[in-house]
C-alpha cells in the first residue's frame, strides 16, 4: 500500500488544489491532503478552517477516501509518522518548480522523502491561493476559482479581520 502526501498550506484550497489531488489519489493508494505551515507566509484562515473547507471539497469532489489533516511540524516527520512515501506537488509553471525544487531536495535529503511532481490541469494554472484572496479582499470574484463555500468563508475572514481593526 503506498500512501502520499499532497501537503500545501490551502489558504484556501482551490479548485487547482483539487484536481492535483485528484490526480495524486490515481497514482497512489491512500492520498493525505496535509494541511502544513508556510514559515513565508501568514495565514488568513485558521488551520482548522483550512482543513473544515478542504475536507468538505473533498466529499463534495468524490474525494471521501482523502484523509485531510494537519502537519504539526515538520512534513518529513508527519511523513514518517503515517507512513507516507512520498509527497505530491503540483505544478502550474516554471516559477512553481523553481520555489519547489529546494523542498523537494530538503525533504529528501532530511529524511529520503521522494517528490512526485504532477503537472495540473492548464485550465486552471492561473488559479492560486494568494490571487483569490487579493481578489476577495477586494471584493472581486472568485467563487469560480475555489469549491463551493470556500468564497464565502474568505470573504466573512476578510470582513472579520477589517473589524477587528476598527476596534
Ligand atoms: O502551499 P505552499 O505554501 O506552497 O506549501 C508549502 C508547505 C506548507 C508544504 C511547506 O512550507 C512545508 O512543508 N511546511 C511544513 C514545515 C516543513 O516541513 N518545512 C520544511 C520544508 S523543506
């Protein structure tokens, strides 16, 4: 049985989230979407929202047999702590190899861990987590970039946090 890791930090995920998982659950037996932190970047959403929204994609994506969860830590060490052999990115272009590629060698070189990198699908390559949160921070569209729900809980996090500095 081989078990893979799509780790990301799904803030939030994306339809582009969803069809690399998709293609990962094809490859592979088991597919863990690990919600992780970025130490780059700051989270809009909170971890267990993260994982509340991915969850909730997956079933809606017929992807019930994902286990979604949180790397507490190190990938390479929630790696080794489920058996997971590799971990599987996806790649929209030239610019996510590139920030990819050290990770990839890091992971390996700490603990072995192999990346599996699948190319997504082009249709959707324009799609990433930071541009539909600048758009709904904005108030631009984006309910047809994420699942259904995920535009939503951005917008109200967006509401939440403008609140929270008028206070
Ligand atoms: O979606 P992202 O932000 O590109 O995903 C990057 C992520 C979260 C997978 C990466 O930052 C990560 O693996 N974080 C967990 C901590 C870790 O293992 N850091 C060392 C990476 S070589």
């Amino acid at each position: 049985m081989t078990t893979a890791v799509c780790p990301g930090s799904f803030d939030p995920i994306t339809l582009g989230h969803l069809d690399v998982v998709r293609r990962a659950r094809a490859l592979v037996d088991h597919v863990v979407v690990g919600v992780a932190r970025n130490a780059g970047k700051t989270a809009l959403l909170p971890a267990d929202a993260r994982v509340d929204l991915a969850r909730r994609a997956l079933d809606d994506a017929g992807l019930a047999d994902v286990r979604v969860a949180v790397v507490p830590g190190l990938l390479v060490d929630y790696c080794a702590e489920i058996g997971a052999t590799a971990v599987v990115k996806g790649l929209r272009g030239g610019a996510d190899f590139d920030a990819e590629l050290p990770m990839a060698l890091m992971n390996r070189h700490l603990a072995g861990v192999e990346t599996v990198f699948v190319v997504g699908d082009a249709a959707l390559a324009h799609i990433a987590s930071s541009l539909v949160k600048d758009i709904a921070r904005h108030g631009g569209p984006v309910d047809d970039l994420v699942p259904p729900g995920v535009g939503d809980a951005v917008r109200r996090a967006f509401a939440e946090a403008r609140e929270g500095d008028r206070r």
